[in-house]
C-alpha cells in the first residue's frame, strides 16, 4: 500500500518537475560558484607572485646602490617585526653558497640548486616556484631572483593566510549553494504544484462524470493558457456526449414508443377477439392486421439495423457499373398510380446516359425513400421533379416538391432516426427513411443536403463523386 | 414430395408443418440437430428445411454432412440471422437457398417450390394459362377469352408472375423482389396500386375474377375464390 503511493507519487509530474527543477538548479549554481572561485584563487595568487616580484626589484636597485652590505639591514628590518613561520629571506651566489638567511629552522631544507641550474639553462632572472610541506599540511610560494653579480636573492612566502581564506571562502559557497538547492526544491515544488493544480482539478472532475454526473464543468476563466485549453477542449467534448446521450435518450424513447404501439394494437385486437365469440370473418381480419402490424415492426427492426450497418461500414458497398437514369425512371414508373390518384405531377429531367458506378441496391434504396417523402408531403396538384446530371465530376440527384416543407427548427433533425416533424405521428411511417437514405449516401461517398421553405417545398440534393 | 423440416422452435415448426401439410407436403419433423441429421441420412426427401441454430448438432454441419455423404437433396436453410456474410456462409456450405426470420409462409412455400422444380429440370413453357387467361410468354402478349388485353411492361412483369404461381399466395415483399428487383418494400403500397390498375385491365369487365387479394398476406390468382 504505502510503496504503491511510493511509486504513484514518483511517477507523479509534480514529483518529476520538482526534481528536474531542482537539478537543474544545483548544477548549474554549482558551476558558476566553481568557476567564480578559481578566478578569485588565480587573481590572489597572480597578486601574491606579483608582491614578491616588486620585493626583489627592490632589493635588486638596492643592491645596485649599496651592494649586500646596504641590502642586509633592510631585510633585517622588514623580518623583524615578523613572525619566521610568515616567510624567509635568503641570499647566495650562483654557486649556492648561501651568503645571508633569516631563521630557517621552521622552513627546513629548501631546494635552491635546481632553481638556479634551471634559471642558467633557460636564462631567466627570476623564477617563481610552489614548495608543498606534506607534513605540515602547509605550502610556500618562492621567487628567486637575481639581484647583483654573483648575487641571487630567494623570498618565500607562507600560503597558510591565502589558504585560509580561500578555504572560509569555500565553506561560505557552499552553504550558499545547500541553502540554494533547498530553497529551488521549495520554488520547484511550488511551481509544479501551481501547474499541476488545475490539471489535478480537471482530472477530478473526469473522475465525477465518470461516476455519472454528467452535468459537471470545469471552470475555464483565470488559468495558464494551456489548462485553459485544456479545460475549454474538456468542456466541449463533455458537451458533445451529452447531446449524444440525449439523443440516444430521445432515440430510446422513440424506439419504446414506435416498437410498442403495434404490439399494443396487435395484444388489444387479440384480446378483443378472445373476450367474446365472433365471426369467422372478425377472426380472419384480426389475423390479417396482426400480420400487417408484424411487417411494420419486421420493417423497422431491418430498416435500423440497415441504417446501423451501412453507418458502421460492414456488408460493405457492392460496388457495380449501372445505368442511373433507368433506375430513376423505374422508380418514378412504380409509384406512377400513386401519383396519378393524388393528382400530383411528377416530372422528371433526365440525360439520355448516365452511366454510374456503385451500389445499384442501395441507390434504388435512397430514391425510392427520397420519392416516397416527397409523394407523402405533396399535397393534390402539387409537383415533384426529379433531375439528374453529370457536372463537375459529379453527379447531381434532385428531388424537388412543392410539398408543405419543413420548418426551420425541424431541418436539423430531419436525418435523425426516428424523427418525424407532425409529433401526432398521424401521418404513419416511422422516422426512419430519411435516416437510411443519409447512411446509405454517406457510404457511398455522397451528400445530401436539403433545403425548405415552410409551405412552399422542399429540395433534397444529392452529390457523389464520380 | 417428401419434406424434412428441421426446426428447435415448437410454435414456427407447428406453423410451417400445416401449411406445407396443407400445400400437399408430407411432411417429417425433427426438433434437434442430431435427429435432423439421422433422418437426413436415412430417409430419402425432396427438400430439406433447415435452421442455422440447432440445439445437438448446428445447422451448417448437419448440410455439411449431409453433402459429405453424396446427398443432393435441395436445402433451404432458415435463420433469424440476416447479414449478407452469414448467407454467404450458408450457401457456401451446400444449402440452396436462405430465408431471413421472420418470413412470411407464403414465401417459404414459393422458394420450397422453386427448388424443387429446380431440381427436378421441369422446362420452361411458353405460355401461361389459367381458366381463359392465356399468357404467351414469346410474343409477349395477353388474351382474356380471345381477346387481347393492353399491358404495360410493369403489369406484364406482374401478370406473368402472378401465373406462373397460379393457385400460391404471393406477398408484397415476393412481387417487389422478383418482379421488379427491389430487395424492400416501400412504405406505400406501390404493389398494392399496381395490382387495382392489373385488375381493372383483367378482371373489371369479366364474371370470372381471377386475382384474389388475401388481406395482411398477399395477392393469389386462381379460378375459383
């Protein structure tokens, strides 16, 4: 249990933010400290060499004027007032015979011959050298110069004091830099947590839809940008299921109302029947609107599962060279009694061709229903015109009557299942055929669009691509 | 003719039994795959009326079988399952014909009969005739006690139907299939408008009706009603 939090939290982006923050953080004030402390190593010493340089040019006019006689009893005063462990002067010859020294008891043995072999060899006249003094943990910078004929002259200064204080120096960086890493770690966390807080909040709110309240939003105003992308994108998504779900809603209600009114008819005729005896012929019309509301039902079981395969794409598109104008016209020809008795002109504008390539089965599909909507909302000496065209590529279908139309707040939701504009429901069907003749166009790789004014007609056009 | 039917569900088989009873069938019945399939093999039938989902023994083996031993008695398979791969698999199997439930009786004795003519190689004739209605089927043309009647090509289509299954109810789903080639049956009775204009031509000016319309089944031409 508690390593599985363990884990949950160090797979967390607050956790992984706080850390790269903090390493970022560390390394790099780590090695600007580094580098600022070798520059201030380097300019102490480059100060110390350079002290002692000045020291032996002293020395060296001194010499000049005054020879070692005048020298000796300036060093004796600059030593004097000193303690022996600070420093040391010596002067020999180029021999290496020492000529004067101060107190050299706690300095020991010091090289000054391959200091002089090398100053020969390469011609300088001073040198400067590190002395390392391992057992006293101490070190000592020397210069040896010559300051006269025959007279070199050797300083050593103690590096205890710059040591020192380049070693208080270190110490303060470095709590500066702990107390750095542990104030970033805080402002990392601080920051992440900020970041990840909002994020935290949309991913609670996902947690409560999905525990069913659906109507649930995540606050957008005065976030960081991108949660507030974030949140907007959320939103709209949580938007679109709901009005799905709504529909599905509304599609359930319609299905429970369509499915069950033929079986509530069906069950009372039956029970009618069976209450009292009657006529054979009572018995026999009973069976027959039984069968007829059964092919109703049987009717719109297929027509959804229809509209469900072709919208899913499975018993895919069978895909056949037919000719388009037959087909339209033994589709007009069919209904031609029914438009006759209504006295409705039905007209069509037809090519001489029009060779096309597709679906044959679900085209006759698409404009029987398309006729059929049309006949039923076509009023008597009303007109339906059905055109058809090559053009652009395309093949344009049109159905175009002069029917009762269709409102503005019914266009919309003509396509969807199961809705009809008359909510009486008085004018039969079941919602259904609009529904189908958009699947079917759709899987065919073609559009419908309709367009209708309220008591004048409507206008369905089909495109596909040829 | 002698029909197998092979059928789980008591209440269609009971159904199916008397009307094929009734359209001259003797008919055997066996209500699980294993049964279906021992009859199969044994007695020798015309047809064979199979569902797909059997209790024992499943319909596509019981064909698969019965096809293994060198039976070619014409199956018809029943099923409630409707996709076009299911039908496929089905006659890929060795079954005949397929018809989606819930049917309509009138065209699974259609389909029976075709299969059996089928298998049986009755030749086609070339003229159709019942009581004084003659069709012939060459010259396209229609008589009505010697005299010739004017159809258009959709009535002629229908009419020819209608006598080439004289005596058999046919459906509007059967007329929309086979006469005009559309697998569904639209909203509005086309079929039913259709028949009123094929009447008026035929039966309006004669005492003899010939075309019957039996309410919530279909349309039936024969002499007598």
């Amino acid at each position: 249990m508690f390593s599985r939090k363990l884990h949950n939290f160090r797979n967390s982006l607050l956790f992984r933010l706080t850390i790269l923050y903090a390493v970022a953080f560390t390394v790099l004030s780590t090695i600007g400290f580094l580098i600022f402390y070798y520059r201030i190593y380097a300019v102490t010493m480059e100060g110390l060499d350079l002290e002692l340089l000045d020291k032996t040019r002293k020395y060296a006019d001194l010499t000049k004027e005054a020879g070692l006689e005048g020298v000796l009893p300036e060093i004796a005063d600059e030593t004097e007032s000193e303690d022996p462990q600070e420093d040391f002067y010596r002067i020999f010859n180029f021999k290496g015979d020492i000529l004067f020294t101060t107190d050299m008891s706690f300095w020991g043995v010091i090289d000054r011959k391959d200091i002089l072999l090398k100053m020969q060899n390469e011609g300088l006249s001073y040198a400067f050298q590190t002395q390392t003094f391992e057992e006293r943990d101490d070190k000592a910078r020397m210069i040896t110069a010559i300051v006269g004929p025959d007279t070199v002259l050797q300083i050593g200064e103690s590096l205890e004091e710059v040591d020192e204080y380049l070693d208080i120096f270190l110490e303060l960086v470095s709590i500066l830099v702990i107390s750095l890493i542990i104030v970033s770690t805080i402002i990392g966390w601080l920051l992440a947590r900020r970041a990840t807080i909002d994020m935290q909040e949309v991913a609670e709110t996902a947690e409560e839809i999905a525990n069913g309240s659906y109507d649930r939003r995540v606050q957008v105003k005065g976030r960081y940008r991108e949660i507030e992308r974030l949140s907007a994108a959320f939103n709209s998504m949580l938007d679109r299921i709901q009005s799905l779900l709504n529909s599905m809603k509304e599609i359930n209600d319609n299905i429970a109302h369509d499915l069950r009114s033929p079986l509530a008819r069906i069950r009372g005729f039956a029970e009618m029947n069976l209450l009292k005896e009657k006529s054979i012929d009572a018995y026999k019309d009973m069976a027959a609107s039984t069968i007829e509301e059964c092919d109703t039902l049987i009717g719109m079981i297929n027509a959804m599962l229809d509209i469900t395969e072709a919208e899913a794409g499975v018993n895919g598109v069978k895909v056949e060279e037919f000719e388009l104008v037959t087909l339209i016209r033994e589709a007009c020809e069919l209904f031609r009694p029914i438009t006759e008795e209504k006295k409705i002109n039905l007209k069509t504008d037809l090519p001489e061709s029009l060779m096309f390539k597709s679906d044959r089965k679900r085209m006759q599909r698409i404009v029987m229903n398309l006729l059929e909507n049309a006949i039923k909302y076509t009023p008597a000496d009303g007109t339906i015109a059905v055109s058809a065209a090559a053009q652009n590529g395309e093949i344009r279908i049109d159905f175009e009557d002069t029917g009762m139309g269709i409102s503005e707040n019914d266009l919309p939701h003509i396509f969807e299942r199961f809705y009809r504009c008359d909510r009486s429901r008085s004018l039969g069907g079941v919602g259904l055929g609009l529904s189908l003749v958009k699947a079917y166009t759709e899987s065919m790789n073609g559009t419908i669009h309709v367009e209708s004014t309220l008591n004048q007609g409507s206008r369905f056009a089909l495109r596909f691509l040829r | 003719m002698r029909l197998l039917l092979v059928e789980d569900d008591i209440k269609i088989a009971q159904f199916v039994v008397n009307g094929l009873k009734e359209a001259g069938f003797a008919v055997d019945h066996a209500a699980n795959g294993e049964d279906g399939l021992h009859l199969a093999l044994t007695e020798p039938y015309d047809i064979a009326v199979v569902d797909l989902m059997l209790p024992k023994v499943d319909g596509l083996t019981l064909i698969e079988e019965v096809r293994r031993n060198d039976i070619n008695t014409p199956v018809l398979i029943l099923s409630a399952k409707r996709s076009v791969d299911d039908r496929v698999k089905g006659l890929k199997t060795g079954s005949d014909d397929y018809l989606v439930k819930p049917f309509a009786f009138a065209e699974l004795l259609a389909r029976v009969q075709a299969l059996i003519r089928r298998s049986t190689h009755v030749t086609a004739p070339s003229e159709l005739k019942v009581a004084d209605l003659t069709l012939d089927l060459n010259a396209r043309k229609v008589f009505r006690a010697d005299e010739e009647i004017m159809l258009q090509p959709l009535e002629f289509s229908l009419l020819e139907y209608l006598m080439r299954n004289a005596g058999r109810v046919v459906s509007k789903t059967m007329i929309m299939e086979h006469v005009w080639d559309y697998n569904f049956s639209p909203q509005t009775n086309v079929v039913e408008a259709r028949i009123c204009y094929l009447r008026d031509k035929i039966d309006n000016h004669y005492d003899l009706k010939l075309i019957h319309t039996v309410r919530g089944v279909g349309y039936v031409l024969k002499e007598a009603s």
